[in-house]
C-alpha cells in the first residue's frame, strides 16, 4: 500500500497541487543568470527552455554538483550544458498517486505538469514532492 493511500490522496489529480508560479530560462543563458532567477523568486528549480519548447530543468544540485564543484565558471557555463534532461513530466490529470510512482521509478523530487491544448501541450505548473512530517523526522 502506498502512503497516499492513508491519507487519501489517491484520486487527486496533480493539477490541483502544483506549484503555478513557473519560471523559465533559455538553455542558452549563463548558470549565474539562471541563479540569479531562482534566489529572486525564491526557486529551487527553472524549466529550461529552447526557444519555447520546455526541454529539462535545472536546480540548485545540478549547479552546485555540474559546476560549483568542478571549479567552473558559472558566468560563462550555459544552462544547456549542464541542465537535466530528457524533461519528464505528467499531464494535468494524472493522479498523485501515478506522479509519484512516475518520480520515485526515475528518482526525481520535482515534475512539470502539462495540459493540452489544440495546439500542443502548455505547461501548467511543477509539482515538488515534499517528504512527509514523519519521514523528516525518523531521519
């Protein structure tokens, strides 16, 4: 039994939990531009982007593992360069449930939810998971 199925999330669909506040960055900006959206808006992850098409993501781990640890210049290494891809993510009406199953199978805490439009798929939000009260604790 998973543990949402205690607290009765089951059937909840991730669009109604997500973060909606989504920032992007171009693949083609500088890693210390990229940290500088995410400490203004006060983000632990950006959509990267090319041109319009969401491609992956970026977080603080993959700054600090990609470039601050290997001596690198984050004013002159790119987002493209050390961004994480390929970019997964859910629809809109996918249940908590199935997204969490989908981020622990691909080990990822964070997820791009996207919903359909006649016109191609638009993001809509991110969805972070957060560990319970529990788990923090007995850790």
């Amino acid at each position: 039994m998973h543990f949402l199925d205690l607290v009765g999330l089951v059937t909840v669909e991730v669009k109604n939990i997500a973060v909606k506040d989504i920032v992007k960055v171009q693949k083609n900006r500088s890693v210390a531009s990229a940290k500088s959206l995410m400490s203004y808006f006060n983000l632990d992850a950006l959509i990267v982007t090319d041109g319009d098409e969401p491609i992956g993501i970026i977080t603080p781990g993959d700054i600090q593992r990609r470039v601050l640890d290997e001596k690198r210049d984050p004013h002159t290494v790119l987002v493209g360069e050390i961004f994480s891809e390929p970019l997964i993510w859910v629809r809109y009406n996918t249940t908590l449930t199935e997204v969490c199953e989908i981020m622990e199978a691909e080990r990822i805490n964070k997820i791009p939810i996207f919903g359909n439009l006649s016109n191609g798929p638009i993001l809509l939000g991110l969805y972070v998971y957060e560990p319970p009260l529990e788990a923090v604790v007995e850790n």
